[in-house]
C-alpha cells in the first residue's frame, strides 16, 4: 500500500491527467461542420421568430432604435445564408445581448427574458464552430475557389469548441432550473396548480378527481427528467434513454404553454449533444451517398 504523501501525489496526477485530458477532449477535437451549420440555420430562423416583428424599421425610429434594427437584419441575415458565417454568428450574438440587457431601457420590457438570452449565448457561441463550412454562401464560395483553382472542394470539417460549450451550457440550464424547482412550493404542487389556474381555469379550482395528486406527480417527475437531463445528455450511454423524453418535455411546455422560442430553441440545440460525424453520414445516407464521412468525434459527449 503507497505512504500517505505517495497516496496524494498519485491523486493530484491523476486529476492532472484528466484536466488535460478535458481540456484536449473540448479544444482539440475536430469534426463535420454539417451540425453546427444546421443549428446557425436553425438559431437565425428562430431569432427572427422571436424578434423581427418588434425590430422592423417604422417601430422605432428613433437613431439607436433603426441602428439596432438594420445591425439585426444585417447580421441574421448573413447568419442565416452563411456569409462571413463566423463573424456574423458574434455579430448577432452582440446584438442580441444588447437586446436582452438594454431592452428594459428601449421601452422593450419582454425582450430582457431568458428566452433572448438563450438564443444569445448559442448563436455567440457558433463563432467557435466550423458553422460557415456546410450548407452556406461561405462554402459555394470556397467550392467554386477550389474548382477555379482545380483544387478537390474543402472539407466540411472544422474544431468543436462551440459544440461543446453548447452542450456546457444546456447542462447548467437544466441543472440550474431543476435546482430551482428543487422546493417544497414546486415539489407540492402549488406552483403547477397556479400555472393552470392562470391560463386555463380561471379562479375555479378544477373539479378534476385526483388533480392535487397529478400536481405532485408532475412537479416530481418535471425535477427529476432535469436532472438526468443536466448530467445525462451529455454522455452517449445515458442519452439514448434521456432524448425522446426530453424533446417530448420541451414539445409539452411549447403547447401548454407561452414559451415563444425557447422550447424550439432548445430541441435545435439537441443537435450539439450528437456527434457530428455520425450526423454528417446519416445526411449523406438520406441523400443517397455512400461515401464514409468524417470520422467520429463524439462532440456532444463522453
């Protein structure tokens, strides 16, 4: 049996390892760009869908109102088609930062909502992806460089950073949101039972038999699919269990209840948890390609 110092040394070079090992695991893996380039299609469509309708010229125009404006249109629409994809993926990202903590100030209360700042961090964060290499004005533009050069066409390939810190970030989002769930106001019931009483039976406690006890089972059942969803979509063994009940959770809270973008959003950014490689062989499958595509990466886990 190793000494006591011995016993420690071997512990503190064990975390080392796998702090190395963590860090090579988020900043050096590389993979297909077909995942991120699908989620920056699918954030761009969905920022739109939150905030166009409130940025069109006529509503303020004021000077920062219509500068605010034409910055949102600009850089969506480049995100959207790909144009300088990386840059205007950090240029919508700004904006919609400004958005959610200037809103209060540009008389646009419902913008500073998590809903906004969701979209905000995720589009931010596809800058550090190859989002601009797949499906995008950025890559016909390179294909036709390659062809005009008689170069074969890039790869569709790039470092996975971002996907990582999605995945990051979704895990504290359900971490956090079961955490404060985590109470005897939510775990009883009240709160479920207040949310119904609000949008759908008025001031009238519903006669439903058994409608307390439903409560509670929901309220229950609501903490503990955000926990194994915080610590269990990230790893490939448990997210086969974990993925149909939580895009089934998020397409029941988009139904019952006024979430705008945010449950959308959130299945969007369940492409981050897959990896991309697989993604991108399962396109080519659809299409009718039989080529190998990029290796497998893992991106959304361990």
């Amino acid at each position: 049996m190793p000494a006591p110092s011995d016993t420690a040394r071997f512990v503190r070079q064990q975390l080392r390892d796998a702090v190395f090992r963590l860090a090579d695991w988020a900043a050096n893996s590389e993979g297909s760009s077909r995942s991120s380039a699908l989620i920056r299609i699918g954030l761009a469509a969905l920022f739109w869908a939150r905030l166009a309708n409130e940025m069109i010229l006529y509503k303020d125009q004021s000077a920062v109102g219509l500068l605010l404006s034409l910055n949102f249109f600009i850089a969506t629409t480049a995100l959207m088609i790909g144009f300088h994809s990386r840059t205007a993926a950090l240029w919508a990202g700004i904006v919609g930062f400004v958005v959610y903590y200037f809103g209060q100030d540009l008389g646009r209360p419902p913008w500073v909502h998590h809903h906004t700042y969701l979209l905000s961090v995720a589009i931010t964060l596809l800058a550090l992806t190859p989002c601009g290499k797949s499906y995008s004005l950025d890559r016909y533009l390179a294909v036709v460089r390659a062809e005009r050069n008689g170069e074969p066409p890039p790869a569709e390939s790039g470092n996975l950073l971002g996907l990582r810190l999605i995945v990051v970030q979704m895990s504290v989002l359900y971490f956090f949101s079961a955490f404060d769930k985590t109470s005897a106001a939510f775990l009883s019931g009240a709160r479920l039972e207040h949310i119904f009483l609000y949008y759908y039976s008025g001031s009238d406690y519903p006669s439903l038999p058994g409608f307390r006890g439903l409560a509670i089972v929901t309220a229950i059942a609501v903490v503990v699919l955000e926990y194994a969803l915080a610590f269990g979509m990230p790893f490939a063994r448990s997210r086969r269990y974990l993925v149909l009940p939580g895009l089934a959770f998020h397409a029941i809270i988009y139904c019952t209840l006024p979430v705008y973008t945010f449950s959308a959003t959130m299945v969007v950014l369940y492409l981050a948890y897959f990896d991309p490689g697989t993604v991108h062989r399962l396109i080519d499958r659809l299409n009718g390609q039989s080529e190998a595509g990029p290796r497998r990466s893992d991106a959304g886990g361990v």
